[in-house]
C-alpha cells in the first residue's frame, strides 16, 4: 500500500490532506482497502454514497442505461433526464431543473440565475448577494466568493466584486447588509464543512420575509444536506421555509457526479438559452442512477430509515456527551450528525476511529462529522459508537 500511495504522490496534485489507506472495493457500509483491512464507511464519500456500496439496483440501472445510451449532450432530449426532472419537481417545491455534474456547479448556476433574475427585474445595480459567515459553497471562484471562511480564500483574490458575508442566525447582521443592490440571499439549511451547525427556525423564516419584501431571490446550499439526509427529502422541509433557488449534488446520484439547480417559475424564467451550460449536465447515465436513489428514498421506505436510525445514532452520541466531557457538543438531523470536541482532539480521535476501523471527518476546526450512507444498519450504527467511544477513551487521558 505504501508503494501505491508514493506513486499517487508522484502524479496527483498536491490538493487533499489524503488518509494513508488505499480503497480497493466496498460493500454495503464496509470499505477494504488493498491490504484487505475492514472499515466501517460514515464517511460515505463526504454524504455521497446514499446506497452504500455495490448496491444491486443502482448497478442495473447503470448497466442497463449505459448499454442504451450513455451520453448525447443537451442538444437532444432523453427519456431518463426528463423523468428525473419530473420526479424532483414532483416531490419538491420548484418547477424547474438545471442538472450539472457537482455542488460547487449548482451554486454557481444559482448565484447566475439569481444576478440574472435582478438584472432582468430591477437593472444592473440589483447584482449584491449575502452570504454566511462559517459557510462553505465550493471552490470555483464564484463558490468559494460565496463561502464565508478565509481558509479557503486565502492565495487567490481577487475574488468575485459584490459578495459580503453575515453572521449565521443573526437576522440583526443580516438586516444591516440588505441594500437596494441586493438580488441574492445564500443560506445552508445545516452548515456542513463550517461544523454541523443547524440554522435557526425564526433565522430562516426571517429571512423569507425579508426576501419576499424586497423581491431578494432565498438561495438555499442543500448540497449536503439534500436527498434524504436530513430524514425529508431536502431540508428546508424541516423548516417549512421554501426557497426560490436550491442547489444540490452529493447524494442524488448515488456516487456517480451529478449535481442539480432547481428555481420557481418565475425566477427560472431569467434563465434563456446561451444563459448557462454543462456539457455532460444531465447526462442519462447519470439521471438513471438519481433515479435508483430517489425511488429507493420515496417508494422503498429509505427515509424512515433514516428518521429512525438517525435518531438512533444522535442518541448513542449524547450518551457519549454524557459520559465523556470531552465530547462538549451533539448536534445535526438524521444521518448528519456531528460532534464538538476540542479542536486539538480532533485528528487523534478520528485518527484512533480509522486504526479500529471506523472511517471519520472532521467538519470545521473542532466537530466530527457522522454521514454514513442512508442504508446503514442497527448493528453498523451500534459499532460505530463502540468504535467512537474507544476512540474518545483513548484520546481523553
């Protein structure tokens, strides 16, 4: 394995802080590296796998699928693009659909449609957009303008003119940075990458207000937190605040990249031909496989799952609170759960996870984040917090 990862090192851009494990195959929950050790995945390729692994259903789609017609472009309609568009739209507050190939895509595609919508309804100085601070929205230059954490900013200004960041569950900050100029509100249901931090109720529902008032496009980043994951089909159900804009990826395809753009009418409306593009966006191989997903969460009782082995996860993680005083922290929905320590713990808890086989990642400087894939198990779920706790034991002495 050592020689393996010495030659990816020879190769591959020096661009992720990569554990020292090479993954060879999967199954179900479990990863194997090539060595043919054992892990537990609540990893789940950062909340992307939402089948697991090797799952029968999802590889038939895809075979079936790829034997028909793998990738034409949008310059022709297919039955699978289309019929996943119907079933988003169908299940979900929005009337149309952009499909892209990632969650940084989306919010690009909404930060466009948002400038273009108050350009076209209010001028050219409608073009100002909010976002939160400890947010994170990607890394082209447009998402990661829009992401509020310097870390990821630093080295690559100047960065994109018109973006200001707001304090998270301030409506009083936000208030302050709403101007005339403003087209744009964006906003993560659940801060993910800034820590598994759940928004306000009266936050988001604010907003909504504001939005509605000044004809603001609400642009919601359920990136991560979307299909499923918080235990409704996207999160912003869990509030009962609808957006005009939401942006995903991650999950919807099970593992294979693809992202999505969703608007109202009247917003996606600004949106004409020559507007934005993705060349293989929608692809049929692609939409097959969110179409596996999306009837396994709507029509095989895949979100009960998650309801109730989130719950059963949050908790065996308060018990943990409880009984170690290390753990300061538990907080999340469903199957994005994460837990504060303190920031210094963190690369040796997750570190001892990994050595008794439990694949973790942190999420900003002192949580760890729970995301394993949405067909988890009672018993995975009970082994994970066995493992969990003998990695906190071990780094509490």
């Amino acid at each position: 394995m050592k020689e393996i990862i010495e030659s990816g090192k020879n190769v591959i851009m020096n661009t992720y802080a990569s554990f020292p494990i090479v993954l060879d195959r999967g199954e179900g929950c479990y990863v194997y590296d090539t060595d043919g050790k054992e892990y537990l995945d609540f990893v789940a390729g950062i909340a992307v796998n939402t089948l697991g692994y090797n799952n029968k259903k999802l590889e038939e789609n895809i075979v079936a699928q790829f034997r028909k017609l793998h990738h034409c472009s949008n310059l022709y309609w297919t039955e699978p693009t289309i019929a996943l568009a119907e079933k988003l739209t169908q299940n979900s507050a929005f009337d149309k659909v952009f499909f892209c190939n990632s969650g940084t895509e989306a919010i690009e595609a909404g930060l466009k449609l948002s400038r273009k919508y108050g350009n076209m309804k209010h001028g050219e100085e409608r073009y100002e957009i909010i976002t939160m601070e400890n947010s994170f929205h990607g890394r082209t230059f447009g998402s990661v303008t829009a992401t509020g954490q310097t870390k990821y900013q630093k080295g690559f200004g100047p960065l994109l003119p018109g973006v200001s960041h707001v304090k998270y569950n301030s409506i009083e900050d936000l208030k302050r940075a709403v101007t005339d100029k403003t087209c744009a509100i964006v906003v993560e249901a659940i801060q993910g990458e800034g820590g598994v931090c759940p928004a306000e109720q009266e936050f988001l529902e604010n907003i909504r207000d504001i939005c509605d008032e000044k004809d603001i496009v609400l642009v919601f980043d359920e990136v991560q937190t979307g299909i499923g994951r918080t235990g409704k089909l996207f999160a912003y159900e869990m509030y009962g605040v609808e957006p005009d804009i939401i942006c995903m990826a991650k999950g919807l395809a099970g593992g294979i990249p693809m992202g999505a753009m969703m608007a109202k009418d009247r917003i996606a409306s600004a949106f004409e031909p020559g507007n934005h593009a993705s060349t293989f966006g929608g692809n049929p191989l692609a939409c097959s496989a969110a179409l596996t997903v999306l009837d396994e969460l709507l029509e095989n009782g895949l979100m009960e799952n998650v309801k109730v082995l989130g719950e059963r996860l949050k908790k065996g993680l308060e018990a943990l609170k409880e009984k170690y005083s290390v753990v300061e922290d538990v907080r999340g929905m469903g199957l994005m759960q994460g837990i504060a320590v303190k920031p210094e713990l963190v690369k040796g808890i997750v570190a001892s996870a990994i050595e008794n086989g439990l694949l973790l990642v942190g999420a900003g400087a002192n949580v760890i984040r729970f995301v394993p894939p949405l067909v988890v198990g009672e018993a995975e779920i009970d082994k994970a917090l066995e493992i969990m706790e003998k990695a906190i034991a071990e780094n509490s002495k």
